[in-house]
C-alpha cells in the first residue's frame, strides 16, 4: 500500500485547514487568530508544494493514487514538471497574498468567513494543477469557480460586488457544465477519464481500438467524441483564462473582489484555466494523437484569439479611470500573449522547426510565471495606494499619493518593469522567447502582434505610473495608515520578478526542460509511462 | 460512411436514439436560455435544465443494452451479502456502468451547490437594483 | 407479443420527448411561475428516464432535490423577487 | 539598383495617393467640428490627465499626434466601450455563443472530413 506522501497529503490537509475554520469561527473571538492561522496554513501549503516540484525536478513524475486504488478506478495525481512548477508558484504567491491580508482586513470582524473562501481558492486551484483525472478537475473547478464567485461578491451590500459576482457566477456555471458533457463524450468513448490513460488511448487508439464495452453502438466514433470535448473544454477553459471572447467577466470580477483577492484571482486563477487548455491539447490530446487535424484547427484559432484578447485588453487598458479595472484589462492582455506562445504547437510546426515549437511553449509558460508574479504585485501596490488615497479607486483620487511612499513606488515600478518587458527583467525574455518562436517559425506577423500588444499596453502601464507617482495633486494621504507590512510583502515580490529577469539563463533552461515534460512524445511517453508503473507497482502489491 | 450506421438499429435502437436526441436537443434549448432570456430567474431555472441533461446524458452513456427482450439489464447493485465469483462474472454481464453513476452524484451535489449560491446572489441583486433583468443591472462597463 | 423491452425503450422515448416539450416551454415562457412547473414536469420525465436507465439511486437522489427543492428554492425567489419576465 | 520607369511611376504614384489619404485623414482630424459630437459620449481617457479637461467637446488640436490619437480613437473606444463592453450579460451571451458556435463549427467541418474520407 502507497502510505502518505506529500503529494497525496498537500490537498486534503487544506481542505482541512480550510472547513474547520468556520467551527473555530464560532469559537474563537480574537481576530489576530485567524491571521496566524491562515497564514500557518498558507505556508505549510507553500513547503509542501515547494517540496513536491523539488522531487519532481530531482526524481521525475510523481503519481498519488488516492486511497490505493489503482488510476482508472479511483482518483490519481499526476506531477510532471509543469504542474509541479506551476504548483509551487502558486502556493508561494497565495502565502504572501494570505499574509497581505493580515493587514488588509485588520479592522474587519468577519474574517473567520474570508480565510475559509482564500483557503478554498487554494483547495481548488492546487488541485486543478495536481490532478491527473479529468472528472476530478471538473470537481476542482468547481470548488475553486464556488470560492472565486463567493469572494467577488465578497461586500455583498455593495451593488457592483454582487453584481459582478452573478455575471461571474452564471455563465460560470455554464462552463463548467459544458466541461461536464465534454467529459461525458470522452467516457463514452475511452471508458476512462484518467488523464495519462487517455493520452494513452489517443495515441493508440487508430491501432488497438478498444471501444466502451457498456456504449460502444452511439458513442463509440472516437472522431466525433473527440471533436465535441475538446469544443465544449477548450470553451469552458477560455472561459477560466478569459481569453477574448468569453472575457467579460474578469474586469468586472476582479476590481471588485477585496484587493488580496483581486491579486489572487488575477494571477494565479486564470492560469489555471491556461494550464487545462495547454494539459488538454498537449497531453492529451497531444501531437501524436489521432486527431491532428482537429488540433491544428483549434490552435490556430487559439492564436487568433490569443492576439484578439491581447488587443482588446490592451487598448482597454489605455482608458480606464479605476486603477484596478486598468490592472484586470492588463490581465486580458498578458492571457493573449500567453496563449499566442502556447498556441505554437501545430503539427507543422512540430514536425519542421522543432525549435520554434520549444521556444513557444516555453515562452509562454515562463510568461505565465512572470505575469503571476507582476500582476500580484501590482495589485497588491493597488491595495497600498487606495488605502493611502483615503479608498478612492480613481486615478484622479490617487494622484501622486505614491512620492510620498517611495518604497510602494519603488515596487510599483518594478511591477510595471517586469509585465512591461523592459530588459533585465523576466517579462522581456519571456517575450523574446514568444517573439522568436514565431519568426523562427516562418510567421513574423505573428512576432509583430506581440510587439505591437507590449506598445499599446505601454500607454496603460505609463498612465498608472503617471497617475500615482509623478503626478501633483493634493491626494488626502491619510497619515494614520501604517503599511510597512505590505510593503515588505510587495517589495519581496518585487525583488522575486527582478530575479526571474537575472537568472534568466537558467530559468530558460528549467523551461525547456519543462516544455520537455509535458509536450514531446517523449514527455508524453513518460506521462503515461510513469502512470502504468504505478499501476503494475499496485497490481503487485496487491498480489502479495 | 461506416460510422453513420448505428449496430442493431432496430426499432429499440431507434427509440433510444430518438430520446438522446431529446436530450441533445434539451442541451441546446437551455443554452439558449442561459444565454438570451432577460430574467435571472429565469437563466437559473435553464441553468438547472442544462446540469440535468448533462447528468442525463452521462447515465445514457453507461446504460447497457438489455441483453435480451425478457432480461433487462441491472442497475450495478450486486444483491448478494457474500458473492462468489460466479455470482461476480454473472453479474459484470448485465449491470449497467456504475462510474457515470458516481460522477452524477457528484455532479447533482455540486450543481446543489452553485444554484443555490445563484439564488442567493440573485436575490440580493433584487434587495440592490430593485429588478431581476440583466439590461438593468449594467452598473459596471466600459 | 409485445417484449417488455420494447416497453421500456418506448417509455424512455414518451420521457425524452416530455422533458423535451417541458424544457421548450419552461425556457420560453413569460410568467415564471409557470415556467417552474414547466421545469418541474421536466425533472419529474428525467426521473422516468434515470429509473428506466438502471441508475434507481440516482433517481433515488433527484427526486427530492429537482422536484422537490429546487422548484421551493425558485418559488421562494419569486415570491421575494418578480413574477414576470419581461419580453425580450 | 536601377528601376524600370514603369515600376518607379506605380510606386512613386502609389507613395504620393498615400501621402494624400493620411494628409486627408489628419485634416478630417484635426479640423474641429462640434456638431457631430453627441452629448452623452464619453471621451476616452488616455493618457492621466484630468477628467475635467475631458469634458471639452472639440479634439485638443495643439498637438497633431493627440488630435491623430484622440480622431482615431474615438470610433474604435465607441464600438469597444459602449457596443462591445456594454455590461449587459446577454450582450456579452452573444459574443460567447458565437465563439461556442465557431468551435462546434471546426469540430463538426473536422468530423465532415473525416466521414468523407472514409475513415
């Protein structure tokens, strides 16, 4: 029997953490337990999943069948490289962003109730990364979308919370159901929702067809299932990740979230729906799966979507008022650019510039760290500057509060440096990756859209600055606020995005070699590979 | 063309067919009412019908044939306190896909789960705007 | 002779074609009453379908939470909110 | 390089139509006209200044690079902010189900291919 190993033991110990805080909420009075609390928590989850991407890089694939039960039956998780990575930033940025709201909710009563929904969001955004079955990230979307919706509406006396907290919710839902009927196609099909064993089935279904013995007479054509579940996922995944069309929702969600929310939800959040879709279309239904066609099509219109969101969001960005509307188009902007270097991997591309294909990817997920790590802490620098401006989310309002400040400027610049993509930070190697990978590829177009998304956010990104740190104006600085706490926070992140710039080297070595894992045949071989051990390891352990 | 053609299409293929489709057909009437109905209230109770068909549809997914006119086949309940394996192999021959089961309870609980949260959103966007239609409740934009 | 599996197969076809007309009418209808009985009629043929798809503990379930809390929960929301959709 | 002079026309001819269409352009900008300028439209807000100077209904025409921006703007910023981010959920519906169509689309022109070959 496989006992308690860390990857197995990280999720269940939160949702612990998690649901018994509403008990101790009846319990105990003093509010500064709860800080500590949930921060103990935070950062137990933090070593945990720092530990697990460490033995992942060191010992290879993790697998954790839950309960012993051997993976097709019972629930499996599967790290490879790139949910372990994924993994542990998460974990780190959700413990500063637990810590920063130690001050911000310092005078609020009911915070037993806001750190059971944070912890939730942890629950379900660690488990989206970690779990190797499709069923159970359907249920970790779920428990994640519940704690997202319940935290945006979080000030539910306020007409905008709850409002956008509904629109977020109700199509929310949508997806997530659709993501369940694409499922449904799938089983039929497969008879299995594991994610290696259908990486698996795909790649060798065309020579061992091994049909759903209980609905193999409506079900059974592979092309058909294999066309309505990646539509009705790759739908409900855009959704999660709000790439163009299905963005409406995150500039409404996220400014009005609490601020440590907003930073979660923008950060970290949206990369969970990134992550499904790349599983979905490089794991699974990988390069060398049966239905190459159908994956070309839908990542070519990836890329146009990619670049249509990274417009919109950008030129959104250029005329907001409200400094955490402007950060939320931002977010709309970054996802673009993220899903135009994951959107790299056709089969024409893989099958004649192998390079370009690497850079890509690679690209993109180092762009996806980068922008969790500058729009975390240009959303917390957000919280800092309405504090100080008296709670006025207007740039009017803010005007030049931060010269007063300059360690929240020095941080604020650091941010905007590094989702600019100014050199020595991470954001501009990740670019040039991405930029790169497409004149490598024979489409420079595409490298011009990028370079012209980075030139319109630059009128966004210079306004924010303009607006809260060299602007004159006679802001109310109320004098009372003490925010050294969060800028020790913001400044450590800070100082986390300058270090994704100066190490870029061995950064984009550790990428290559985590585009290695997940999206070559012989990453995918591994994936499932490293599952069947563990199910022969089980077999034999149960014959004995 | 040899995928067009369902197995023993018989009049009880047909029939089955025929209520998949309904289902289908379910799925797509309440998208349509999430998507373009004013009412809140009334994209909730759509929001219903779609999780529904879906669990629907994932139970037709795991539903065996009946393996003759006169034996149907079982729910995947195995009747019997201490089964040998006669009983088992017996048994694997006509029950039904007991997995879709599992995952409709859990579907069905969380879908609980959401709606109840929408109803509650909702009627506090009642309490706040005064109205239930989405073209009045616009207060964020641009 | 009829075989009883014609039977069933045929009341799976009445059930989807009933929940059909239901959901048709539940999504189009303008008093929201009516479309939550409408809704009500569709859960009780999804009812029939499940029973008759071999998954009773399903129904077992459904029974209490679409046909009965479910249309609660929404009349209960009509009653504190709006009866009537307006066209659209 | 040496061009033959039927190539050097087209091109020159091409330059010079162009010059004038962007002149065309700048002066359509700049030239303020008031009345075309509904009331209730909101300017777009670029680049930090005060909302108050924004209420002012003619382009600032003191620099030629904002007068190009603000002109160019004004029509994309109208369809962006008030057709497309309207904030009403099932203008947003619309959006999404068009984007849920074009991808059943490409799955179902894939399983068309697929049947047509024969697979």
């Amino acid at each position: 029997m496989i006992g308690l190993n860390s990857v197995g033991v990280l999720v269940p110990s939160l949702v612990g953490f998690a649901f018994i805080l509403p008990l101790l909420g009846k319990l105990i009075k003093n509010v500064k337990f709860f800080h500590i609390y949930a921060a103990l928590a935070s950062l137990w989850a933090a070593i945990l999943a720092t530990y697990n991407a460490y033995l992942v890089f060191t010992a290879g694939t993790q697998v954790y069948p839950f309960g012993g039960w051997p993976p097709p039956l019972g629930i499996a998780y599967e790290l490879d490289k790139l949910n372990a990575l994924l993994g542990m930033v998460t974990a780190l940025v959700m413990l500063a962003i637990t810590i920063y709201s130690a001050w911000y909710l310092k005078d609020y009563e009911g915070v037993a109730y806001y750190y059971t929904l944070l912890l939730g969001l942890e629950v379900g955004l660690i488990g989206c990364l970690y779990t190797g079955d499709a069923f159970n990230l359907f249920v970790m979307l779920e428990v994640l979308s519940i704690s997202a919706y319940a935290l945006v509406g979080f000030y539910r006396s306020k007409p905008e919370a709850v409002e956008a907290a509904i629109k977020y919710g109700m199509f929310g839902a949508v997806a997530t159901t659709l993501y369940f009927v694409g499922l449904v196609f799938i089983y039929a099909t497969f008879g299995t929702l594991n994610m290696a064993d259908l990486a698996f089935k795909l790649t060798f279904y065309v020579y061992y067809p091994v049909p759903n013995p209980f609905s193999g007479t409506f079900f059974g054509n592979p092309y058909v299932a294999s066309a309505v579940a990646l539509a009705l996922a790759l739908w409900a995944f855009t959704y999660k990740s709000a790439a163009f069309p299905n963005h409406f929702w995150l500039p409404d969600a996220h400014p009005e979230a609490p601020t440590p929310v907003s930073a979660a939800l923008s950060g970290l959040v949206v990369n969970v729906g990134v992550y499904a879709i790349v599983r979905f279309l490089y794991t699974i239904f990988g390069p060398s799966a049966f239905v190459v066609q159908l994956r070309d099509a839908v990542l070519i219109a990836l890329l146009v979507l990619g670049i249509a969101s990274g417009l919109i969001g950008a030129l959104m960005m250029v005329v907001q008022e409200d400094i955490k509307r402007l950060l939320a188009y931002s977010t709309i902007s970054h996802i673009g650019l993220v899903l135009v270097g994951v959107a790299i991997g056709t089969s024409s591309t893989l099958n004649q510039n192998s390079l370009a294909y690497v850079l890509g990817l690679a690209g993109g997920i180092y762009h996806m760290v980068n922008h969790t790590l500058g729009k975390a802490l240009l959303f917390l620098v957000s919280g800092i500057l309405i504090a100080l401006a008296g709670g006025s989310r207007k740039l009017d309002d803010i005007g030049g509060v931060g010269r007063r400040y300059p360690l929240v400027s020095l941080a604020l610049f650091l941010g905007v440096f590094q989702l600019l993509g100014v050199p020595p930070f991470g954001g501009f190697f990740s670019k040039l990756l991405i930029y790169s990978a497409y004149m490598e590829a024979g489409m420079p177009y595409v490298s011009l859209m990028v370079i012209l998304i980075s030139a319109i956010s630059l009128l966004g990104y210079v306004k924010l600055i303009y607006a809260s740190v060299f602007k004159v104006g006679s802001p109310k600085v109320e004098q009372t606020t003490k925010v050294s706490l969060p800028t020790a926070i913001v400044l450590a992140l800070g100082i986390a995005c300058l270090v994704t710039g100066l190490a870029t080297t061995y950064i984009t070595s550790m990428m290559f070699d985590v585009v290695g894992s997940f999206a070559t045949p012989q990453g995918v071989y591994d994936y499932w590979q490293s599952f069947f051990n563990t199910l022969l390891n089980l077999a034999s352990g149960v014959m004995r | 063309m040899r995928f067009l053609k369902v197995r023993n299409m018989d009049i009880n293929g047909f029939l089955f067919v025929f209520m998949l489709s309904t289902i289908m057909l379910n799925l797509v009437i309440s998208l349509y009412g999430v998507f373009a109905r004013p009412s809140l209230i009334k994209k909730i109770i759509a929001l219903t019908i779609l999780s529904d068909s879906g669990n629907v549809l994932a139970i037709a997914v795991g539903f065996r044939d009946w393996p003759s006119g006169w034996s149907p086949s079982t729910p995947p309940v195995l009747n019997v306190t201490s089964p040998k394996a006669s009983d088992v192999v017996s048994f694997a021959r006509v029950a039904v896909d007991p997995l879709p089961q599992a995952l409709v309870l859990t579907a069905v609980v969380i879908g609980l789960a959401v709606m109840l949260f929408l109803v509650f959103l909702t009627l506090q966007i009642y309490r706040l705007y005064g109205t239930t239609d989405v073209r009045k409740v616009a207060k964020l934009k641009g | 002779m009829i075989e009883p599996k014609l039977i069933s197969y045929l009341f799976m076809a009445v059930a989807g074609a009933l929940s059909l007309i239901a959901t048709y009418l539940a999504v189009i209808e303008k008093d929201l009453v009516k479309a939550v009985i409408y809704s009500a009629i569709q859960s009780t043929a999804y009812t029939i379908l499940f029973y008759l798809l071999m998954a009773p503990d399903i129904a077992l379930v459904y029974i209490p939470v679409a046909v009965g809390l479910y249309p609660a929960v929404v009349f209960f929301l009509i009653k504190k909110t709006e009866r009537f959709e307006e066209s659209g | 390089m040496f061009l033959d002079p039927l190539t050097a026309t087209l091109i020159l001819s091409g330059v010079l139509a162009f010059t004038a269409l962007i002149t065309w352009f700048i002066y359509s900008v700049v030239k303020s006209n008031p009345t075309n300028v509904s009331e209730e439209f909101k300017e777009p807000y670029l680049a930090g200044e005060p909302t108050s100077t924004l209420s002012r209904i003619d382009a600032p025409s003191n620099t030629l690079f904002w007068g190009f921006i603000y002109g160019l703007s004004r029509k994309l910023y109208h369809y962006l902010r008030e057709r497309m981010h309207s904030g009403i959920l099932n203008e947003w519906g619309e959006y999404m189900s068009v984007y849920l169509g074009l991808l059943s689309l490409i799955g179902l022109l894939f399983t068309a291919l697929i049947l047509l070959r024969g697979g």
